[in-house]
C-alpha cells in the first residue's frame, strides 16, 4: 500500500460525541498550526442537540493558502463508535485512520488500502485520572498530544498555546499540558512517527487574524454606529449580538457621564425584533437585528412596511440549512430569493455578500450607512459556516477620520428657509426623496408615517396613479441602489475564454481552488465575485460576454441562478448551476466536479478525484 505523504498540505477529521469538550481541544490543534505559520481553515459540524450525538471538526491546511473545503479526509481521528463505520470510510487510499483501541477495532470496518493506527485514549485516561469528567475532557487533550508526535509538530507550540489559553486561570495550565504530554510521549514509545503527512514551520500566515464572522459583524454595527440593538435568539446568529453586547459595553461609553449609550432588547419573536428596529431607526438611531432564515420568514411584514415607508433598516441574516426548522447548526445559502423579495406586493432589498470576517465587518458598518442613504432595508447575508467557525482574516481596520452618512435628513436650517418638504418629493431625479427626523422642527418638516398608500407629501390617498407614481420613484431609487452598493470582483482566467464561473460568500475560496485545478487540466475560465444586490452593469456585461456560465451557489434551487434570470431576463441555457446543499460548506472537489459534467466534449475524468460522486458529496 502506497501511503500518502505530504508537508503542510492535508485534511484532518475529528470524529466526536457531542458535548464532551472536543471542539476545544480540536481548535486547540487548528490553531497551534496556525502559530507554526500555517494558513489552516476549520469547520465544526455539529448536531443541534446538547449532546450525545456525533460531531465532526475538520481541519484544511495548505501552505498554499487555500481555505475552502478540499473534499476528502487524509487523516480521521475517530473517537465516536456511532460514527466509525463512515469515518474509516471518507478516508483517501493511503491515508489514515487513527483510533482509540482500547476495544479492538471491528474487523468488518477495516480497510486495505487505509493506515490504522490504534491509540488507547480511554485506557490511558483510566489509569491517569479518577474523575469521570477529567476522563472525558482529557482524552481530547491527549489524542492532540499525540498527533503533535505523529505530525512532528514544534510541542512548544502547543504549552505555549495552553498557558495563553489559560491565562488568568493558571490551575488549569498544569493539567491541560500534561494531558499533552501523556498522549506525545504514548506515540513517540509506541507508534512510527512521523507518518507520511508532516507539518513544519512557515511563514505563510503573515499578520493575519483567526476570527468568526459574528464577531466580525458585532464589531461592524459597533463601528457603524449602532446603538439599538433588537433581536431573539436562533442558531447560529445569537452569536453576533453577543459579540456587540461584549464589546459595546467597552466601547459605547460616555465619557463625560460613563453613562452606556446603547440598548440591546430581547423581544419576544423576531417580528417584534424587527419593529423596535423600524421605530429606533425611524427616530434617528442607528439600529439592527440579527436573525437567520425562520426569523426572516416572520419579519417579513415588517421589511415590507420599511421598505415602502422608506425607513432605514439593517439586518444580519445568518443562514442555515431550511426550510422550517431544517437543520439548524448546517450551513446554507439558502434565503437569497426570500430576502430579496421578502414580503408582498412589488419588493426588492438590498443584498450584501461577505465572504470573509473583514468583509463582515466592513460591510456590517457600511450596512447602516447605505440604509441611510438609501433609506431602505439592508439585509446583509452570512451563513453558517462563516458566522461560526474561525476563519484566516486580514486585520479589521477603521478609519478614525471616517464620518457616518446619514443619507438626505433636512435640517431645521433648511425647513425655516422655507425649502419645499414632501417625504416622498424626488427633488434630485434619483428616486431617493428628503426626510426629516421626530422634533427637527416645531411647526414645519412633519409627516405622517404610514405603510398605506400616499402622494408625495405622505398624504393618504387610494388613487391609482398616486401610487404607480410612488413605485415607479421606487424603481428608480433601485436604479441608483446599484451605483452606492459594492462592485463585484473580477478574476481573469490563464487564457483566453468564452467560459466563466460567479460565485458569492463563502463559496469563494472553494471556487478559487476549484478554477486552479480545472486550468492545470487546460480547463480555463473567468470568474466573478458577486457582493451585492442589486446587480450593477458590470454583472451583466460579465454574463453577456461569456457563452456559458457556471453560477455557484450552496441551495437546492439555484437561487441567485434564478435572481440573475430574472433581474436581466436571461435564458436558462446560458447560466449553468453548480450546487452544494447537504449542509455542510461546499468543496473544490465538488464544483470541479460538477463543471465537468456540464462540459460533454470531456470524455475522461483524471483518476484522482474520480472516487468523487454526487452532486453534494465527494
């Protein structure tokens, strides 16, 4: 059996029961790579249950910097018996399988063409510790102190990583790292090591930040200028308000008082969310909810009323796999069509696609600006994968110089100048009308809003030709949405082609990795990054000058598929769809995979990723 081997480039599985404290340990190990230098990118899959059920970590490192989901396992550590039988199963010919063998392995499960190596957490854990729950949380410890053997990683790394984890709690730094080093000094006795797959130090990091794309955002609405704060709890957005919560509570201090200048309300459903949001916003703060795709379902009424009213609104939408409940803590692309369209009637919202943790927080501060500016809701749209797991990030930066845009708000100067004020007047031809925030002046300025039809002055009326205009204005405001929202990003194929991908959020990294293997088999294509909605010209000139279109997306409709067919009526043989929908983050493996079935004029698929089948999986 030939054996994989490989420096700084493999995928690692931890297979787990959970709520035993393995994703501490699991990320405890992710990031002592990423101290030795190493780009990685981890993914936490777990169940939705407390505990008991299994639970996945998986870790990419490339030195090469890629960090999406490769596809494939090189090495799974499975701990889990309810899980083994698939986890021996996903592992590379020539990989390995590493084991607690403290109950010999079923001999039904063992693979030829796998390296098994058997560790004996439970009895090493038995014999060492006499409380159970040191027994469960250390064995995770110990299975990390013997990877670093097996993987001939610096163990410095990992002490030094425990003391700082610890520190403030030093009681715990002795424990953890002996725990280190019974599993290290296990391995060095008694197994090969290294193995064939070995990490060693580089420097490929550079100043880049390990960060979650919640926290990203939670510091985003802080530097935006949020101050109201309106939402109820649902996986896996809960997370971003208590990031702001942790870190307005530092920052949004008076200093002249110490007074906190902020409120967080926990409503009581995510339709009252969104109403505190609309009232704070429609009073001058700047205000947000955070939700994911049921939680949108139910503020759509809302969205609808700010939109025709006209009121800023920002929202983080953090996806997850639907619909109903689905399956709460999977990721997904999943709400695009909801959210563009959300509520009845003739609606159309801005969209925003982050596809890292600065772009969280960029975008999650540039959110309030637009929705000023333009005066309409801001949805911003994450997912799973990026709001909870750790993501390598270029440092968050803020210009201290920088001034918050509050879009067209009339003064009490300009009111008693006796300039004309009609909410809905469109005095500059843009679509975006003048507003006047509650008590700028005493006697002129005021409006009555309402979500009912009105003239230009927010006058109540039912004639038909009052509201065509009203909507036809809200087109046209649509037409200057695009010049305000962020450009999409264009990548220039090797060649010259006449084919293309385009892509958004999270699938970008796995789409990169992707393109790179297609042209290294003389498969060349331009892509594109889409950040937003609405799509300006150079999303449509982008599709009109290419003659097949693969559009990638993690849903089972092909939603921005049928976003973009819409928006530039275009027909269904142009735009091919690339899909990923098991709720786990898709794979350079898959869309590879899946471009070459839309090409027929390929006979042969390379042998080395032929093991890779269906349309979601590897």
């Amino acid at each position: 059996m030939k054996s994989i081997e490989s420096v700084n480039d493999f995928v690692i599985k931890f297979a787990n029961v959970n709520g035993t404290g393995s994703a501490s340990a699991n990320n405890l190990f992710a990031k002592a790579l990423f101290r030795m230098g190493l780009p990685v990118s981890p993914k936490n899959i777990f169940p939705s249950n407390i505990q008991g059920l299994p639970t996945w970590y998986e870790v990419r490192v490339s030195e090469k910097g890629y960090l999406g989901r490769r596809g494939g396992v090189d090495i799974a550590l499975s701990v889990n018996p309810q899980s083994m039988a698939a986890d021996i199963q996903e592992v590379e010919p020539g990989g390995y399988f590493i084991y607690d063998n403290t109950k010999p392995l079923d001999l039904r499960l063992v693979r030829d063409d796998v390296n098994i190596i058997g560790l004996p957490l439970t009895r090493i854990c038995n014999e060492e510790y006499k409380d159970p729950r040191q027994r469960q949380l250390f064995k995770n410890v110990i299975y990390v102190g013997a990877l670093a053997a097996l993987l001939d990683m610096d163990f410095k790394v990992l002490t030094d990583l425990v003391a700082d984890q610890f520190k403030g709690k030093e009681k715990l730094i002795l424990p953890n790292i002996h725990a280190l080093e019974l599993g290290h000094q296990y391995a060095r006795a008694n197994l090969d090591c290294p193995i064939g797959i070995r990490v060693q130090a580089a420097d490929e990091v550079g100043d880049q930040i390990l960060l979650d794309g919640n926290t990203a955002l939670g510091l985003g609405a802080i530097y935006g200028g949020a101050t109201v704060a309106a939402w109820y709890p649902i996986t896996p957005s809960t997370s971003v308000v208590d990031a702001y919560e942790k870190y307005v509570k530092r920052m949004r201090i008076d200093p002249g008082t110490g007074q906190r200048n902020y409120a967080i309300v926990q409503a009581e459903d995510e339709l009252a969310a969104m109403g505190m949001v609309i009232g704070a916003s429609w009073n001058g703060a700047r205000a947000f909810t955070a939700t994911s795709g049921p939680g949108v379902s139910l503020m759509s009424e809302f969205l609808g009323l700010a939109y025709f009213a006209e009121i800023p609104t920002v929202l983080f939408n953090v996806q997850r796999t639907g619909p109903s409940t689905g399956m709460p803590t999977r990721t997904q692309q999943g709400d695009i069509l909801s959210c563009a369209y959300a509520s009845h009637g003739d609606t159309k919202h801005v969209l925003l696609f982050p596809s890292t943790p600065r772009e969280c927080f960029d975008m999650g501060a540039m959110s309030f600006d637009l929705a000023e500016r333009l005066q309409t809701p801001i949805i911003l749209m994450t997912d799973l994968d990026l709001g909870m797991n750790d993501n390598m990030s270029p440092p968050l930066e803020w210009d201290d110089s920088r001034k918050y845009d509050r879009g067209k708000v009339m003064t009490a100067e300009q009111l008693e100048a006796g300039v004309e004020f009609g909410r809905y007047l469109d005095v500059d031809d843009d679509g975006i009308c003048y507003r006047t925030l509650p008590g700028t002046h005493p006697h002129r300025g005021a409006f009555f809003t309402r979500g009912t039809s009105r003239d230009e002055y927010a006058v109540y009326t039912e004639k038909g030709e009052a509201y065509e205009r009203n909507m036809l204005r809200l087109m046209k405001k649509w037409e200057t949405m695009k010049e305000h929202v962020p450009a999409p990003e264009t990548i220039p194929a090797r060649q010259e082609t006449d084919m293309a991908v385009l892509y958004f959020g999270t699938s970008e990294q796995a789409s990169l990795e992707a393109l790179d293997r297609l042209a290294d088999e003389g498969i060349h294509l331009n892509a594109m990054r889409v950040r937003a909605f609405p799509f300006n010209d150079e999303v449509e000139d982008f599709l009109h000058a290419h003659e097949r279109v693969f559009v990638i997306e993690q849903n089972r409709d092909a939603q921005l598929r049928t976003l973009l067919m819409a928006e530039f009526e275009l027909g269904p043989d142009k735009l091919k769809s690339v899909l990923c929908f098991d709720g786990t983050p898709i794979s350079a493996r898959n869309i590879r995979k899946q471009i070459r079935l839309h090409m027929p004029e390929l006979d042969e698929e390379p042998q080395e990723v032929a093991r890779a089948a269906g349309a979601t999986g590897e």
